[in-house]
C-alpha cells in the first residue's frame, strides 16, 4: 500500500512539472536589457541590467510586451523587444505527460495485483520535439518618411518610452500597421518601435502611400487609460554628453521651448519617476517633453540631465538653460528646471502639483541651486 501511494506521488509530480519545463525556451540578449520584478516599467523593482550575449531562459512568451524569464536561476520580466528567442513544440510535453499517466497507471495496477510489470513501452507516433524560431506574420516591409516631427517609442502606447525624436524627411522601413493609430517601424539606426501614424506617410504591401490626417493623433493628446505607464528607458546606459537634435537650433528655440512648458499649466501634474505625456511627469521627464517638442533630445532622469550639454556659470545664464538644484541632501541634485531668461524658473513643481513659475531671487533657489547646462547651442 505504501509503495503504491509514493508511486502515484512521486507520477503525480512529475506530470505536474513536465510542462513548466518543457515550455522553457532558449534566448539570449541582443540589448541592455533590465531584470524586472514584474511586468511594467513603473512597477516592481529592477534587479539588475543584462548585457548583450546573456543566455536565459523564456518561461512565457504569450504577453506581446514582455517576457518571462529566468536567468542564472533568478526570475524576472525584460522587455521583448530585447531578448532573441525559440519556442520549442508542445508535442513533446504533452507526449511526456501522457507517458508518464500511463506509466503511473501501470505501476498501480502492477502493485494492486502482486504481479511484476514491465515499463510500458512508448508511443510509436510521439515525434521529437522540433524548435521553432519566434517569427512575426508574413509581410512585406515598406517605406516610409516622417512628415512631422514624431516620439519613436518602445510600444504602441502613449506614455511608452521615447528612444527619440525623429525629425521631420526622415526615412525609415514600415514593418506592418499595428492599428489605426500607430505604424510599427524600424529607423535607419536598425532600432524598431513605433510612430503615430498622423505624423507619416508610407507604404505597405496592399497600402500605398497612407496618410491619416496629422490631427487625428496628436503627440500630445494623452491616449485613452491604459496601465502601461513608464518610467525610465529599458536601456540603462549612461546618456552620451553631445545633444542629439531632430531640428535646427534657432534663437527662437529657447523661446518656443519656454511657450511649451508653460502651455501645460493646468494640464501636467507632478508625479514621481512618471512620463504619461502630457498630463502626469516629474521635473526630469518635464524638461525632456517639452525640449523633445523642439526636437531636442534629452535623456530621463536629473543625474544624466546634468551632465548634458555644457556648463555655464551662475552669472551667465540664458533663456532655455537647465537649471539644477538639490531637495533634500545638500549637493545631491534632486530637481531641474527651465530659466526663462527673466530671473525666473519654469518647472513641474512637487509642491504645486504642476507647472509652475518661480522667483529665483528666493532664499530656497539661493540656496539650494547647484548648477546649470546649456543644452541650446
């Protein structure tokens, strides 16, 4: 009685395990990648960044934006559009599990009647497993050229990471129409995202020259609720120190980038380490929008924000300098925000709830500020 009962337990957990294994598929890096804890780039924490060439292994593939994975014995999510994997068949597990059933069947019958056994013998039509590579369905690629200044972003979501912005007579390769709104493409870099259809023309197999109304999506119109908010670039590497621009610098920059900040008084609000454009941003991810309307490209987050550009003492600011300041360990910078040139900082402010205009001739900006870059060159 006992032997059978550990027989049945030990059939019983093998079968129970087989296709959590078997599903597991072999992958390996292309990109800085982060070890997420769940999957959502403004949830959980990051475990650790996973560099290019690293071997894991796929748990679950079924969600379209991330991955589950397991690497070094560690589980986590990355973001797909990182990660290279195969899918294995699943003739195999479930050939697995029927042979073990029937193997656990055996032994019972085998213990119930005193009689010795043989293993049962497996099926002649089982076919081994076969690795399929993950392919997109079929289509032809095509062409491409951006009509407006547009966000490239990482998902097909307003509020997704922007790697940049690409400027108006950029070509680039159609992959395939997500939806009405958003064109899934690849840059002449070979970096693939998305653009919102409005803001391009281009031409697909069975599509020719396609091109929506630019009002139809504007940048800046907020998408309908969705709970794919970001928070940083899934790519963890240090921001190069030159300014990538889509426009041509003019003396008005400075003026239209002002007249873009405060033209979201009463729209953005502040909110921690988010960049839901353009109703939900901290300072940082402030300073990146609205310079990014301009075709100025900043990086997320103050600690790469101040090392952008070039220094520029206190005396000689300019309209459209970066100012820095630290909130609550002197020296460590913890706020930025825009000077517009009349003694004044423009600034997505935690205390006001949103935009806001302030005197800097104030003891807190007196002493609190710590530096200043000039990104406007």
């Amino acid at each position: 009685m006992k032997r059978t009962f550990f027989s049945l337990l030990a059939a019983s957990t093998l079968v129970m395990t087989l296709p959590a294994i078997a599903d597991a598929a072999p992958g390996k890096v292309d990109r800085p990648v982060n070890l997420r804890s769940a999957p959502s780039a403004s949830e959980g924490s990051v475990y650790r960044t996973l560099q290019p060439g690293t071997k894991l292994e796929v748990l679950d593939g079924s969600n379209t934006y991330w991955l589950k994975v397991q690497v070094a014995g560690k589980t986590g999510y990355v973001s797909s559009s990182y990660v290279t994997y195969t899918q294995p068949s699943a003739a195999a597990p479930k050939a697995a599990a029927s042979a073990t059933t029937q193997s656990a069947s055996s032994n019972q019958k085998s213990s119930s009647s005193v009689k010795q056994a043989s293993a049962p013998a497996a099926p002649s039509n089982v076919k081994p497993a076969v690795e399929k590579p993950v392919s997109s369905p079929a289509f032809t690629a095509g062409s491409g050229v951006v009509t407006k200044n547009v966000n490239f972003r990482s998902e097909p979501v307003s509020g997704s990471d922007v790697y940049r912005v690409l400027s108006a007579g950029e070509n680039f390769t159609a992959v395939e129409l997500t939806n009405s709104a958003w064109l899934k493409i690849t840059d002449n870099s070979g970096v693939t995202g998305y653009v919102s259809t409005g803001y391009v023309t281009y031409t697909l197999s069975g599509v020719t020259s396609f091109a929506p109304p630019a009002a139809e999506v504007p940048v800046t119109t907020p998408a309908p609720p969705v709970s794919v908010p970001s928070v940083q670039p899934e790519i963890s590497t240090p921001a190069p120190s030159d300014i990538p621009t889509g426009n041509a610098i003019t003396p008005d920059t400075a003026d239209r980038v002002i007249e873009n900040a405060l033209a979201l008084q009463g729209i953005t609000r502040y909110g921690f380490g988010k960049s839901e454009a353009p109703i939900l941003f901290d300072c940082s991810s402030f300073t990146r929008y609205v310079f990014g309307l301009e075709g100025v490209s900043l990086p997320f987050g103050t600690a790469y924000q101040k090392d952008i550009g070039i220094a520029v003492e206190k005396d000689q600011w300019q309209k459209g300098d970066l100012l820095f300041f630290w909130s609550s360990v002197p020296g460590l910078i913890g706020h930025v925000g825009i000077y517009d040139g009349n003694g004044n900082l423009v600034h997505n402010s935690a205390s006001k709830d949103g935009v806001a205009i302030s005197p800097l001739d104030l003891k807190y900006w007196q002493d609190h500020y710590v530096s200043a870059r000039r990104v406007l060159q």
